[in-house]
C-alpha cells in the first residue's frame, strides 16, 4: 500500500493553525520560529492569535500555510515518520511549494520568503475589481473549459483549478467569470458561484507575476527532492532541479491540475493520501476523484501521532 503526502492550498487558513504542533513537538515550533526570522515579522503571532482578515491576505496566508504544513512534516519526524514513506509529495497550487520544502528541494527560509513575493506578485498583478473566480459545480472539466472558452468575449476566462471530477474553478477578467457563471447555470450545473477571494488566479492575468517569480527563483538554490514532487501544471512526478524551477513560474498563470496528479498517483499504486497541515479540503477531493483511497488529515499533535501509528 503505497502512501502520499499531500499538503494543501489557499482557504484552508484558520487562526490557531498549527500552535497545538508547536507545542507538542519543539522541531515543530522550530519551523514557526525559522520563518518568522526569515521574514522579519512575527508571522506565527498572526496565526495564533491575529484577525482572520489579516491572516486571509494572500502575503500572509501563503507563508502561513507553508509553515503549518512543514510543522506537521516535523512532527510526523519526530514520531518515526520520514518523508521518504510517502512515494510522492503534491501540493494544491501553493501547497506546491510545501511539498518541495518537504521533500528537502527548497530550504525553509527561502520557501517562505518566495511564498511571501507570490503572494504579493499574485495581488498586484491585477487592479482589485478587474478580476474574478468561480466554482462551477456538477460538471465535467471538458463542458466547464468549452463553457469558460464560449464566455470570453475578448476577455480573459480560463479553468485555473480541476479539483475533483465535477469541481472546476474559473478565473479570469470579472465580466468573462460572471458570464462564465451564467453560461455553467444554462448549462446544467448544480451550483455555479463567485468565489471570494482577492485576485484571478491561475490564468492569463497572471503573467506579471510569473515574471516577477522568475526572477525571484533565479537567485535560490533548488535540489533534487528525495522522493518525486507531482507538479500541477504536469499532472505527472518530476525530480529534475531545472525542470521543477521552470514550472514552478509556470505554475503562476496554469492550471492547477489537481485531479489528474490523483490520477496519476492512484495509477502508480497510491492507496492512502496523507493531508499535512491546516484543513481536509484536499482529502474530500481524493474521496471523489479516487473512491477507494484511504485519506487522513494530519494537522494536530494527535493526528500526528495517531498517523504514526497507523503504519
């Protein structure tokens, strides 16, 4: 039975995420207390004790997450649970960046920094208004990226996200994502709503800030990751150090190919999904793309150790 660790995206951000590691595992707290220095700020404050709002902005939710996830590798460690159980590691979108940090391809600090000049790439790539995402539920990929396509009218509309098989995500210019919505209700759909969040994500509106991440990736160090990084934009493992830094600009402004990276795990033997950090939004997805797998959330002391004991 072979096992992944997958680590989540933006939204699942809560306030207290990740203290009760902290305090149960002094590795776990060592990760906090390492991305705090390497931002300069005391981010760990925010997420155990700040405002929701200020924790939801991009800058801030992006690190966050990150560091909560990587909190939840240590603890996992510090139970007798190396990465190298997982065959693979994946992430959803930002989760991307967890799962190279965790199978030892970027180091802690550089990660964090480079989540924080993404987060704040991704939010001033596009004036706040201009553009929208939104979920389309109840059809498949092919209708919604027809339906998003017929919505365009010049504009920008584009699938950013295949989450599971009848959840999709829209992004693009606001006019082009309502129409979007209106064309997925016409069109069978059982709920079809904006979303919200703070910029486009994941589509042509993004190209600003994948230039601004190619920049920001030239000047760290990547390395090959001890176990495969199942990369959004491929759908498929990767381990080539050049290759992961191409993609992870890619990444930027593509789609994020979640169900089809389940796919491809589930088709080399992936039985049991392990989400690492804050949230279960990830396992729900594996239920529907993969009826059959096992999922466990891994985001407190117990679940931790209860994890460990499962192997």
């Amino acid at each position: 039975m072979s096992l992944a660790f997958v680590f989540p995206g933006q939204g699942a951000q809560t306030i207290g995420m990740g203290r009760d590691l902290a305090e149960a595992y002094p590795a776990a707290k060592a990760v906090f207390d390492e991305v705090n220095e390497a931002l300069g700020e005391d981010l760990s404050g925010l997420i155990w004790e700040g405002d929701a709002e200020t924790l939801t902005l991009t800058e801030n939710a992006q690190p966050a997450l990150m560091a909560t996830s990587m909190a939840a590798v240590r603890a996992l460690a510090a139970e007798g649970v190396e990465l190298t159980a997982a065959a693979y590691v994946a992430g959803h979108s930002l989760g991307e960046y967890s799962a190279l940090c965790a199978a030892g391809s970027l180091g802690l600090a550089d990660t964090a920094r480079l989540l924080r000049i993404r987060g704040r790439a991704m939010q001033t790539a596009v004036p706040v208004g201009e553009g929208a995402m939104a979920a389309i539920l109840g059809l498949d990929f092919p209708t919604v990226a027809k339906l998003a396509q017929d919505a365009t009218e010049g504009e920008v509309c584009q699938v950013a996200n295949e989450n599971d098989p009848m959840q999709n995500v829209v992004s693009g210019n606001k006019a082009a994502v309502e129409r979007a919505v209106e064309l997925a209700k016409e069109r069978g759909a059982r709920r079809a709503l904006m979303l919200p969040v703070s910029a486009p994500f994941h589509c042509a509106l993004m190209t600003p800030a994948a230039a601004e991440m190619a920049q920001a990736l030239d000047g760290v160090e990547i390395k090959a990751p001890e176990v495969p990084v199942v990369a959004n934009v491929l759908a498929a493992g990767v381990t080539n150090p050049t290759v992961i830094r191409s993609l992870l600009v890619d990444q930027v402004s593509g789609r994020v190919r979640w169900r089809t990276s389940v796919e491809w795990m589930v088709e080399r033997g992936v039985t049991r999904f392990w989400e690492l950090g804050a949230g279960k939004a990830l396992s729900g997805m594996i239920r529907r793309i993969a009826k059959e797998a096992e999922t466990r959330a891994v985001g407190t002391a117990g679940e931790a150790a209860e994890a460990a004991g499962s192997l």
